[in-house]
C-alpha cells in the first residue's frame, strides 16, 4: 500500500511540470492566466472609476501586493490542496475501510448523485462557513494574529492587496478548510471553479471601486442564469430546449438578479464598503478582536453579530498600533511571526 507520505511527496513532485503547463499552455482552466486576467480586470475598474479619487493608480506597495498574488495563489494554495485532499481522502478511506470493510469515500459520497451546480454551492458554502471561523480565529489568538498582521499592513487598500498575507496562513486555511472539501469528495475542478469565483470576489473586496448592489446582482444574476440555461433545460425541466426559451430564461434571471437580488446583495456578499472596516486603524469601540469577517460571503458577520459599518470608510486610515514598525519589505514579512 503507497504511504501517505508517498502520496503527499507525489502531489508535490506533480507540481513542477503543471506550474509550467500552466504558463506555456494558456485556457479556460488555466489558473495561472485567470489570475492576470481578474487582476487586470480590477486595476482597469480602479483607474476608470476610482472610489478614492485622491489614491494613487500604482498605490503604496502596489508592486509588493502584485508579488504576493502570484507567491501565495501558486507556490502554496493550489499544491497543497493537490497533495493533502490526497492524503485525507486516502486516510479516511483507509480508516473507515477497516471498520466497515470496504468503504470507499469518494466513490460512496452521496454528492456524487447531487446536480453538479449544487456540488459547486455546497462546496463554496462550507468552505466561506468554515474560512469565516478560521478567520476570527486569526483576529483571536495571539500567535495567529502575528501571522495575519501581514495581511492588515495594507495602507493605501486596493485589489491586489487581497492576496498579501503570510505563508503561514495557507497552512492554517488551507489545512481546515480542504478537509471537509475532500470529505465531501469536492474534486480539483470543481475546487478551480470555486477558486475562481472567490479569487474574483477577494479582488473586488479589496479594490479601490465602489458599485450599487444592482450591478453586482446583475453580474450574479447571469452567472445563475448561465447555469440554468446550460443544465436544467437538459433535464427536461423546460418544455424544450430551443436557443429561444434559453434566450428567455437567461434574461429573466438576469433580470431577477438585478432587481430583487441587487437590493439584498450587500447584506449577502462582502463589499469594499464593508470590508474596508475590517482593515480600520481605529475599530469601533467594543470591538478589539476586528469586525466584518466575512470572506466571500457577509452573511456570516449579520447572523453572529459581528457586521459593523459606522460610517462611510471611504478615507478611513489603516492599518493596526505601530505600523510604523512592521516590517515593509516581502522577505523580512516572509519569517515575521516565527519569532517574537
């Protein structure tokens, strides 16, 4: 029987021939090409419609969050997700093999049976819920938080500033939140297209823009509709599948997106107006330990009681007591946290 360190050393040796697959083969899969294209996406928001007008296009350690993005997304996020769902679907399936005698996870797991646009919101749902725990855990306990003073060095906030955080943070997310991915048998592309999704939000999050709830439910509103589209007419849930009834239910959906979810979107998704509190110098009296925790979704924060927007943020300074005196540059940041 192949080790779990066979295993996980085998996930990691993988890496190095797709890292460059990836770079030389561009498509619709290709994380590497996606990454360049939501960030360009973003910049080209902040420099045409700019929230705060008076922050600079390439912004204090524009170039430093920009190394980040590529550090942490590829040297550490996807390898480990490869390498240890491995080990953990291998483990359990082992485990649970000796006691029922045969058991398989993945091919007993009872998503396996479940619409695939299901899959992908169940799997999204469980990873925000359990990145949103793993967060405040962050914020709470004192070793972590040397960790994730990284992340809240940002001083001048803009969508590259999603991705600076500390390496060890992908150990501490990745190893919580990848476990019950892989118990739920979410598989590598589904995990891509999920990835995706909240790499594209985190971005916005962060960004220097600032939009109405309609246009974010819109754009929510076609991603459904694409759905829908594409896979319930092939069940036979519509009376036929003719370009002109997908027409129709792409539009009303879209439409529905706008106008009834636009009007909730900023209650449900994280925002820049929203998150740009949780990156406050100065938090609300009361609040020590942060507000707004919210990764993708800001649900979380309005059922636990931890969304707070006291004003608009717009010009709030960021940032945490003596910044002044972190660390600024990316391989002193790298071992900060290490030691005291």
């Amino acid at each position: 029987m192949q080790s779990y360190w066979d295993i996980f050393v085998q996930g990691y040796k993988s890496y190095g021939s797709y890292l460059w697959y990836e770079v030389t083969h561009p498509s619709l899969t290709n994380y590497f090409y996606w990454l360049i294209v939501v960030s360009l996406f973003f910049f080209t928001l902040e420099v045409i419609i700019p929230w705060r007008k008076k922050q600079n296009i390439i912004r204090k350690d524009f170039w430093l969050d920009a190394f980040y993005m590529f550090f942490n997304f590829f040297l550490f996020s996807l390898i480990i997700y490869n390498a240890a769902s491995d080990v953990v679907v291998n483990f359990f399936n082992d485990m649970i093999s000796g006691i029922t005698g045969g058991f398989d996870l993945q091919a007993s797991n009872p998503l396996n049976s479940f619409p695939y646009w299901s899959i992908l919101l169940i799997g999204f749902v469980v990873r925000d819920f359990v990145q949103w725990w793993v967060h405040r855990l962050l914020h709470r306990v004192e070793f972590l938080w040397r960790f994730h003073k990284v992340h809240h060095s940002v001083e001048e906030m803009g969508f590259a500033a999603h991705l600076r955080y500390h390496w060890m943070e992908n150990v501490v997310y990745r190893s919580l939140e990848y476990i019950p991915l892989a118990l739920l048998g979410i598989g590598l592309y589904d995990f891509f297209v999920i990835h995706i999704f909240t790499l594209a939000w985190g971005h916005y999050n962060h960004s220097n823009i600032s939009v109405s709830g309609k246009i974010t439910g819109g754009i929510l509103g076609v991603m459904i509709a694409l759905i829908v589209s594409n896979n319930l007419m092939d069940v036979n849930l519509m009376v036929n599948s003719s370009t002109l009834s997908k027409t129709v239910v792409f539009t009303a959906i879209s439409l529905v997106g706008i106008f009834l979810l636009g009007r909730f979107m900023k209650k449900i998704f994280n925002n820049p107006e929203m998150h740009i509190w949780h990156h406050a110098y100065d938090l609300p009296e009361g609040r020590r330990y942060g507000i707004n925790f919210g990764i993708t979704l800001a649900l979380w924060d309005y059922i636990f009681g931890t969304a707070e927007i006291p004003h608009d943020g717009k010009d709030i300074r960021l940032g945490f007591p003596k910044i002044e005196e972190f660390p600024d540059t990316f391989v002193e940041q790298l071992s900060y946290g290490l030691k005291k």
